[in-house]
C-alpha cells in the first residue's frame, strides 16, 4: 500500500470519527439499542439513517450520483469500522442492503431516483414477491402473469411465505412475461407497489406463533413500466443476483433470542446459560457446547478470509457456504440449549425466558435451513456451481413452460 | 389442545368405557387387566393422533403406583375410578429440580395432631390441573413415604404451567400442612415408584414410536405427491436419503418400545435395560423424525396449516418426562455393569 494511500485513508477514517463524534449523540444510541425486533422502522431510527444517507455514509462505494463517494472497498470498510465501534447503524448499506442494491444494479433511471434514497433511509417498507405455492425451491416455475397494457403491466396471480408483506409498500416481484419459452427465459423482474387494491395480504400463522409472513392474492394489480427491472425476460437474472445478496446475508446472521431478558455480553450465551444452570462442569455438554461455539466461530473466519480473497480480487468459493453453515449453527445451539434446560425446556411464556428462548430458536432455525433457499438447494448449489460437479438432469429445463408439469 | 383442562370430556368418557383408561387395571377392578404390551401398542395410535389427555398421568402412572404400592384399602378404593375414568388421579413424584428421582422428592410428610400433613412445591405434575386424587411421594421421618391427598384438600394450591407442548398439560402443586391418609406400601416405595415410571416410559416409548412413523408416513406421501423442477421432490436423493434414514429411526424406535414393553411384561430381569434403551431411542428418533419432516416439507411445515409442528413440539416434551435421554443413557450404560 503507498503512503498516498494510507494518509488518505487515515484522513477518512479521521472524518468518519469526527460526523459520528457530532452526530451519534448518546439519546440516539440508547433509544436504538433498546429497540426491539420488528417489522416496522421507528421514527428515531428513520432521522437517523437519513442523517447518513444525505452525509454519504451509508453507501460509500457507490458513485456520487448515487449518495455515495466512489470510495474502494478497503475505504467503504474503514466507513463501516467506525460505524461499528461505536455501534451506530446504517453504513455498509453498499454491501447489505439487498433491495437498493438490486435497484441500483437493474433500476431504470426514473425507478431509482425515486426510490434509492427512500430505500437507504428505511422510509420504505419491502417484501420479497417470490414464491408461489407450486414454486418454492424450484423458482422458475412460477405462473404469476404480467401482462404489458399500455404504459404498464398488468399483474395476477398468487404469492406465499411472503415475509412482512402486510406491511410493504413494495414488493420485489417475479412474474411470467412469456410462456412460449423455457421456464427461466420467460420471468421478468418488477417492484410492485402494495398498497394497491388489487393486492390482498391474508397472514399465516407461524411455527413461531408469529405472522410475519402471508399469502399475497394479486388480481389486476397495475406495475409502472418504469419498474421493470433489468430487460423484459431476463428476471432470472436479475433474482439470481438478489438471491445471492439475500443468502449471503443470512449467512452472516440471524435472528437471537426474543425472549427479551438480556444474556451475558462477556461470555459466550450457551456457556452463561449452562453456569446459570449448575452443569456447566458436566463433561458431554461441554463437548456439545465447545462445538456448538466452533461452528459459530469456524463461520466467521470462513468470512472473514472470503472478504479477504475478494478485496484482492479473487473471488472465493467459501461465500456461498455461509447460509448453509449458518443454518447448522442455529439447529446446534437451540439444540445443545436444549440438552443445557432440560425438563425446564417444557415450558414456554415471560416465566421461563430461558426455556422460551430455546423453544423459539428451535423452531426460527427453520428461518434459515428452508427460507431463502432450503440447505437442501443450497448443497446442490454448492455442488454443481462451486465444485463442478455434473449437474442433476432437469426434465423440464429446455420445454416451453406451457407444457411443464406441476403438483 | 387449546382448551383449559387440555382433553375431551367426551373423548375421555368413551376411552373409559373402551377399556383403554383401566388398561392395566385388574378386571377385579373394573379395568381390562392386560399390561404393559397392549399398553405400548395403544400408546401408539395415541402418539400417532397426538391425543391430548390424562391417560399417561392417570391410566398409567397413578395406577401402576398404586398397585405397585400394594395398599390393598386405597387400591380398592382408587383403582375402580381411576379404570372408570370418573376420577382422574395424578403423582406428584418431583420439584422444580425436573429430577424424577428420589433426591428429587420435595415433599415432606409429618404426623400433626395424629394425623399426617403434607407440605412443599412440586412441579411437573402431569395433567395435575384436572387431577382429582393426588398420590404424594414425600420425605418422612421414617424415609420415603406415599400419600393420597384430595385435589380439593385444604393447603392445596394448583398452577397451571405454561407448556410448550399444547398438547400436554403439566402444573405445580403446593402442599401447605394438607392432610393426607398414608398408603401402606407392601415394599420400598421408591421401588414403586420405579416401576411405575418404568411402565409411563414404555407407553412414552409406543407414543414416541407411533407419533414418528406417523410423521414419515405423511412426509413420504409429501414426497411423492410434491412436484418441484418438474418431478416428485421425493426422486431427489436429498430427500430419499432423508427418508430412509428416517426410516431406519422409526424402525428401532418400534423395535425398541415392543421389545421394552415385553420385558416390563415378563417382569425379566433385564427390564430396566430395556426399558431405559426405549426412553432414549425412542426420544431422540421422534425428535429426529418431526424435525427432518419440517425441513423435507419446505415452507408449509413453517405454519399451522400443517400439523408437523405439533409432532415436533410432542416429541420434545415427551423426550423431557420422567429423565431426559441424557439420563437414560447413563441408566442403560449402568444397567449393562458399565
Ligand atoms: C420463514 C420463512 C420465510 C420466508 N420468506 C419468504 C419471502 O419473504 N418471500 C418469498 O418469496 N419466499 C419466502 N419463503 C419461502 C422459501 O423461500 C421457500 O419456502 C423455500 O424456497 C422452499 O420452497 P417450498 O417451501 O415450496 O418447498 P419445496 O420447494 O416444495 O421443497 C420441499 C422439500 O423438497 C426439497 N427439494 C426441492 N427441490 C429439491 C432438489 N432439487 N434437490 C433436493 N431437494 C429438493 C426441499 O429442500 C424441501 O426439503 C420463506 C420461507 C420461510 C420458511
């Protein structure tokens, strides 16, 4: 690296310092963190992520027509560092936001000027438009329509497991543009605005005992041209490019605990939950919790080196284990929390956080290992793209999506 | 399963006149008098329609206590109800600690007035929400001790606890000077109540190997009728793999509470060994089997429009009721002279 290099990184890392010292003010970051989970974003934390958006911090590697600086990857890191030691949210947004990012890569110019920025601020809220009760792992079978009239498309079909769609205002939707061609040559990729008529949201009950997700029943729901994103038919595309965003994020986390009471912050969770119980000292649990940890751990370091490997240009194979990794993790620790409670494990409600926490992390792990792509698909993914191996044959892959066969 | 009580009246009424409440009841007494083998296979089909009532807690473990105990008065008092399903009887054998064993007895008994009194917090109580006789295992001075106690005695308190399992009822009881009538036990009580969890963990063993095979069958015909990239998802190797091994789980699990419910029958001398294999491969192979179903059914077994996740959350209670696998598997290894 040249001396150029590192005195200009060091004179942005200096000006980060200097807009949080003044911005980040303590009120803020104690009503963020006691924040809860949820769907919808406060009105404190929209101030906020506007404050960066419109100061350039929250997309740094995007151009400056776009609100953000041009900066390298090793810059937009630096941005994120800061942000992070002082735990202030909305930088690195450039890397994670999977739904400015699809629209900064496919968005016509009238789309993203009306939208990035509303996105980057969480101003608008957004579903995934995906899945359809005949197409889950395998996507490209959906039978959603889109049908171009006039100046806009006409939309009718039906959508399931659509996560937060009640209260979206828009959503990332696949549809069918052309059925006289294969299955993945005829999708084509919109945002479609929710809060129409034609748009009825029906929620699901959860194993969770939540409903964040539903059933999106669309009849004549009219999408702008404009919200066409990528060439008409190359959906395909543009969704494999969100996907990968999408499991690359759930690679990296994941939902914790909701029981609400707080565990220990100095100590791994299993280990502070296994001393509160008195078998810490018991020898079968500390293996199970020594490798419940590992997998954790083993995960981030896999990251870590593929963020390596991709800041020197090499793309790294390890990125697309990360989903996968991640729904071991979760399915291990909600089991070895499990193992750690016990009989107390039977209960559930604000008198038994604990057992509530493990009960809950059992069933969310599910999130991971089936939403997003099942660890199933995932594996094949793993196989075929990343190690080479022959593809399984598709029956239905070169047959005009007409004639394909469904449940 | 979403009401108070936790079970169907009716239901329960035509379980009794079935037979299937007094099955191990002596047909002096009103039950069917078999044992511990037609109790395994009907604790099958109640583990495979995840029946919700206090057959376990009153069918099973109450009256095996009781003619375990061997007190000819209270057993000729007790049995007829508890076979007739017109009193619902229930042990309280544990505390907060969750240890079904004797250290875990938090009860105490002691004689007051020339009468005996029960005091203490237990937990855990199967179905003790709707028990009208409560069997009490207590410290005494004279050591372990049982007593029947009415649910409507005096000193008594009774929470209903917050179960994971909807399915399955649970509840503390405290005891606060109760007075209590004490049951001569013809030997050692906790030997008593040893055989009496023995046989609760063989009709666990039947549910848990019967609400397994359920779940694989209904996820092989998912499989089959389940069409992704133009095929049945069950000619992916993924999920044919997932199945068989699934397969071979359920299998042992069957093998395993039959094998159980025959020794306990034949009161062999190697029963405990049996039986203590059942309670943990019978556990772990549903727990096994529910989770697997989800993850082979995709996104619907993530909702309430599928009954999968109800088989999970059963077979993870059942895998904490009287000894988690863990404990079990120290008891087997113990039994083998290990
Ligand atoms: C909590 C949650 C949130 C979700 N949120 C959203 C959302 O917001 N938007 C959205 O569009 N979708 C969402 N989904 C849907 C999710 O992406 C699908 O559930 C998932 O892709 C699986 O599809 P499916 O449910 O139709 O299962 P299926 O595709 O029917 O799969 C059933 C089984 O077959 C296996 N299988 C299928 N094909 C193959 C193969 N080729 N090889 C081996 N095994 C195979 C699968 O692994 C699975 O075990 C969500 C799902 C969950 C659980």
């Amino acid at each position: 690296m040249s001396s150029d290099n590192q005195s200009s990184n060091d004179v942005l890392r200096e000006e980060v310092r200097q807009w949080l010292a003044e911005n980040w003010r303590p009120e803020i970051a104690r009503t963020l963190s006691q924040e809860q989970y949820g769907w919808e974003t406060s009105e404190t934390r929209k101030a906020w992520l506007a404050n960066v958006v419109e100061s350039r911090w929250a997309v740094p590697r995007w151009p400056q027509q776009w609100y953000g600086r041009d900066l390298s990857d090793e810059q937009g890191k630096i941005v994120e560092r800061e942000f992070a030691a002082v735990r202030a949210p909305g930088a690195g947004q450039d890397r994670i936001n999977l739904w400015a990012n699809t629209l900064l890569a496919g968005g016509s110019q009238a789309l993203k000027e009306k939208l990035l920025a509303p996105l980057l601020k969480s101003e608008v809220n957004m579903c995934l438009l995906y899945s359809e009760p005949g197409a889950g792992s395998d996507l490209a079978g959906i039978r959603t329509r889109a049908d171009r009239q006039g100046d806009h498309y006409v939309i009718n079909g039906q959508k399931v497991w659509t996560s937060g769609a009640a209260v979206a205002d828009y959503g990332m939707l696949i549809a069918r543009t052309d059925w006289d061609v294969p299955k993945h040559r005829g999708i084509s990729f919109f945002f479609c605005p929710m809060k129409q008529p034609g748009i009825e949201v029906r929620p699901l009950r959860q194993i969770t005992d939540e409903s964040h997700f539903n059933e999106v029943f669309i009849t004549d729901v009219i999408v702008p041209v404009e919200n066409l994103l990528g060439e008409l038919n190359t959906g395909w595309q543009v969704l494999n490019m969100a996907l990968a965003y999408e499991r690359s994020s759930m690679g990296e986390s994941a939902r914790g605990p909701r029981s609400g009471v707080a565990e220990s912050r100095n100590e791994e969770p299993l280990v502070a939950l296994a001393r509160e119980a008195r078998v810490l000292a018991e020898p079968k649990l500390r293996q199970d919790i020594a490798q419940a940890i590992s997998y954790k751990r083993l995960n981030a370091l896999n990251s870590a080196r593929a963020k390596a490997d991709l800041e020197q240009g090499t793309s790294s194979s390890i990125m697309s284990l990360g989903k996968l990794a991640m729904s071991r993790i979760l399915h291990e620790e909600a089991r070895v929390r499990t193992e750690i409670l016990g009989a107390q494990s039977l209960f559930e409600g604000e008198h038994y956080p604990r057992a509530e926490d493990a009960n809950f992390l059992t069933l969310n792990a599910y999130f991971t290992s089936i939403g997003g792509g099942t660890d199933q698909i995932q594996r094949n993914i793993i196989g075929e793209r990343v190690l080479g191996l022959p593809k399984e044959p598709e029956v239905d892959k070169t047959v005009p999506f007409r004639d394909v066969r469904t449940s | 399963m979403e009401t108070e009580s936790g079970y169907d009246p009716d239901l329960w009424r035509s379980l009794s006149e079935m037979g299937v409440v007094g099955l191990v009841v002596d047909e002096a007494q009103g039950g069917s008098g078999v044992g511990p083998v037609e109790l395994e296979a009907v604790m099958e089909e109640v583990g495979a329609a995840l029946l919700c009532s206090p057959l376990l807690a009153s069918g099973v473990v109450a009256a095996e206590l009781l003619k375990a105990l061997g007190d000819k008065g209270v057993s000729e008092r007790l049995l007829p109800e508890i076979a007739a399903g017109t009193s619902i009887a229930t042990a309280v054998l544990t505390g907060d600690s969750g240890c079904w064993t004797e250290e875990g007895v938090t009860i105490t008994g002691e004689i007051q007035d020339g009468g005996w009194q029960l005091s203490g917090d237990g937990s855990y109580v199967l179905h003790g929400q709707n028990a009208d006789v409560l069997l009490v295992v207590a410290n005494t001075d004279e050591g372990l001790a049982a007593f029947v106690a009415a649910s409507s005695a005096e000193g008594v308190s009774i929470e209903a606890l917050p179960t994971f399992d909807h399915t399955l009822r649970l509840a503390g009881i405290s005891f606060d000077g109760v007075e209590a009538d004490r049951i001569e036990a013809s030997g050692s009580v906790w030997e008593a109540v040893r055989r009496a969890m023995d046989l609760a963990l063989v009709a666990l063993a039947g549910e848990q190997a019967g609400g397994a095979q359920k779940v694989l069958d209904f996820t092989v015909e998912y499989a089959k009728t389940r069409i992704q990239f133009g095929r049945q998802i069950g000619s992916f190797q993924a999920i044919k793999h997932m199945a068989a091994n699934l397969l071979l789980e359920t299998e042992s699990a069957i093998s395993a509470a039959r094998h159980a419910a025959s020794r306990l029958a034949q009161d062999s001398e190697n029963r405990a060994e049996a039986v203590s294999l059942a309670a943990f491969a019978c556990a772990d192979a549903f727990v096994k089997t529910a989770a697997d179903g989800i993850q082979m059914h995709g996104g619907i077994a993530f909702t309430w429009e599928h009954p999968a996740h109800l088989y999970l959350k059963r077979a993870r209670a059942d895998a904490q009721l009287f000894g988690t696998p863990a404990y079990h598997r120290e008891r087997y290894l113990q039994e083998l002279g290990a």
